[in-house]
C-alpha cells in the first residue's frame, strides 16, 4: 500500500458520523400520501432523535390512521424520541385522532427523552370537537392540539 491508501484509511476512520435531527418539510404541500409515507419513516426507528415539520401541507386525517396502526404495533413502553409537527394541516376526524391518542396512551410509550414535548403536534388543525385537555390525558401527553 502507498501513503495515499493510508491516509484515506486514517481520514475516512476518524470521519464524525452525522445524523439527520431535524427535517423541516413545511409548506411544501406533501399531501396525505407523502406525510403518511415520511411520519412512518421517521417512526421506523423511533429511538433515533427526529424533528419532523410537516406543517401546512395540506394533510387530512390519513396519516393518523396508519400512525394508530404503528402505535398499537409498538412494544410497551418503548422509547420514542421523534416529533412530527402537523399544524395547519386539515386534520378534520376528531375519533381518529382520539382512537390515536387512545393507542399512543395505551402503549405507556416513553417520551421522557423529549423533555416533555410531545411526539405528535396537531395545533390550529380543524379539531373543533376535540378538547385538547382530554386529548393530553389519553394520550399520556404524547400529543398535544
């Protein structure tokens, strides 16, 4: 081997490994698919940090059908670090969020590593029905509006 492999091996050793921590995807409009698609992504390795913002793409209540499928697949107690921002989006299904906060609740996910911010954002949606109080309590304060 000549110097040069060696000091490609030495660089590419010594090389710091960078991690995506925020992905800032607002006002892009994404639609339903696309934030379906990017939150169960985010959600595959739940343990990693990830601040998702999927604000104002024009999301309706789809995505939070398949997030309650992923949150009664979770293990109990499992550690999540990853937010995912939905406001002003046209969430408009207040049972669907409910049966959502219902299984996130249910599952006794940890968030504790958030520092108390909750994994899912749904503010200044169409949530009219919803009383946001009760909502934090079902969910265990996973998800906030």
């Amino acid at each position: 081997a000549d110097a040069g492999d060696e000091e490609t091996s030495e660089l590419s050793g010594s090389a710091p490994q960078l991690q995506l921590q925020r992905l800032g995807l607002g006002g892009n409009r994404l639609g339903s698919e696309g934030a379906t698609a990017l939150a169960l992504a985010a959600l595959a390795d739940p343990g990693r940090t990830l601040e998702l913002d999927l604000s104002m793409n024009h999301v309706d209540s789809q995505p939070l059908e398949r997030l309650t499928t992923w949150a009664e697949a979770c293990p109990e107690g499992a550690e999540v670090m990853v937010t995912i921002n939905l406001e002003w989006n046209v969430i408009d299904d207040a049972k669907v969020v409910q049966r959502l906060a219902q299984a996130m609740g249910s599952r006794h996910l940890d968030n504790a590593g958030l520092a108390g911010k909750p994994v899912l954002n749904l503010a200044n949606n169409e949530l009219a029905d919803l009383e946001p109080s009760a909502l934090s309590i079902d969910s265990r304060g996973l998800i906030s509006c």
